[in-house]
C-alpha cells in the first residue's frame, strides 16, 4: 500500500460544530503532516508528528486540535472554526528524515 | 529563515516550445523537491533531487539542482496540454522534517 488516504474528501460545517479530519497511511512512515492551502497558494505547515509525538506546531489556533492515535493514523479534530478556515486540507507522510513527503487527496473543508 | 522564490508565477505557453521554470532558495539546502497540483487535487510527486548536480528526467520533464546557486530549475521540452498544471518546488528545512513550499508557477500550454 503506498497512499495516504484522507476522509471525508468534502465537509460543509457550522461556526459552532465539532468534526474531524481523518488520515491514514500504511506505508510505514513515522512522520506525518497536517498542511492547509487556499485557493492558488501553496500548502502552509500546520503541524507535524513525529513517531507519534507533536513535533511541529506551526502557531496553529486552538480551534484547530491535531491528534496521532498510533503510527498509521492522523486526526485532525475541528472545533468553532471560522469562514475564513474554509480549505483544502492536506495530509501527508514521509519516513523520518530529509525524505519525500506523500500526500493525500485533501479535504475540501467549507465553513458557513 | 527559509525562504524560496519561483519564477515565473505564471506562464502560458505555445503546445512544442520548451521553457524553464526557476526556484531559488534563500539557505543551504541540499534537498529539493518538485510537486505537481491539478486544479482541485492533491500535490504529485515528480522529481526529488538530493545532491549538487542531480539531474533528474522524466517525459517532458527535466529538474536540475545547484546547491551552490541554491537554484534548481524545472525544464519543460516540447510542452504539450497535459502538463497544464501547477508546479510547485519545495525545499527541506535545516531539520528536514519542514517543507517550506515556493508560491508556485500555474502552466498553461496552449494549442
């Protein structure tokens, strides 16, 4: 298996819900990416896990709340966001290291 | 901080001409990646170049790493429609584990 898969590939939420982004990869990579892109921009870091533990928190809000169960999986927990939030998430993996980061279909993430 | 610079952010171009797309990064570095995006999908993989030197060709498609420059370029041969895209280099941070993204060059080939 050599993908990173992400669900749902679409979320329309509230200001006021609470959903979470999913993410796996069974390639046995031990790092793991949360990046946000906006329409014709680049991928901004969010946060990185590294061997399970948060390594990178790019002063992401605390509205955003990233969480790795185990090796394979990555959540991304989502709680009052606002319109302006509204983007493609993206997940990727890479093994530890200066190495290739594989990256996800996305979520297609809109807040109203 | 590291900081990387594309040109051009946008280019149109003629299906058969060739043309180049530039990165220029702002620290040492010696891992470079180029990443393909399709209007609404996710990022592709297409060249990882390692050390000074590296070469890398695949179809159309040629990247080139100078870590002395810091610049690596992204050669397009006989361009064709299919390679209308957004093309985007990337460059590993001094802990690796940190992908800082240049903005970005959006290809339109034309027939």
């Amino acid at each position: 298996d050599t993908e990173v898969t992400q669900t749902p590939k679409h979320l329309v939420m509230g200001m006021t819900n609470k959903k979470s982004l999913k993410c796996e990869q069974h390639m046995g990579h031990r790092a793991m990416y949360w990046y946000k892109q906006k329409a014709k921009k680049p991928p901004e870091l969010m946060f990185v896990y590294s061997y399970e533990k948060l390594s990178i928190n790019e002063s992401v809000p605390s509205r955003f709340s990233p969480e790795c169960p185990n090796s394979s999986l990555l959540n991304l927990h989502l709680h009052a966001l606002q319109p302006e939030d509204s983007a493609l998430y993206l997940c990727a993996s890479s093994p530890m290291g200066l190495y290739e980061q594989y990256f996800g279909p996305g979520t297609r993430l809109t807040v109203t | 901080e590291l900081k990387v610079e594309q040109n051009p952010l946008f280019l149109s171009m003629q299906e058969g001409k060739n043309y180049t797309i530039y990165c220029n990064y702002s620290t040492t570095s010696d891992r470079l990646y180029w990443y393909r995006q399709d209007p609404g999908k996710s990022l592709e993989s297409l060249f990882v170049l390692l050390s000074n030197g590296a070469v890398k060709q695949e179809g159309r498609l040629m990247a080139s790493l100078d870590t002395k420059a810091r610049l690596s370029t992204l050669h397009i041969t006989a361009a064709v429609h299919d390679l209308s895209a957004t093309y985007f280099c990337a460059v590993s941070s001094e802990y690796g584990n940190k992908l800082v993204f240049g903005a970005g060059t959006i290809l339109r080939v034309k027939s």
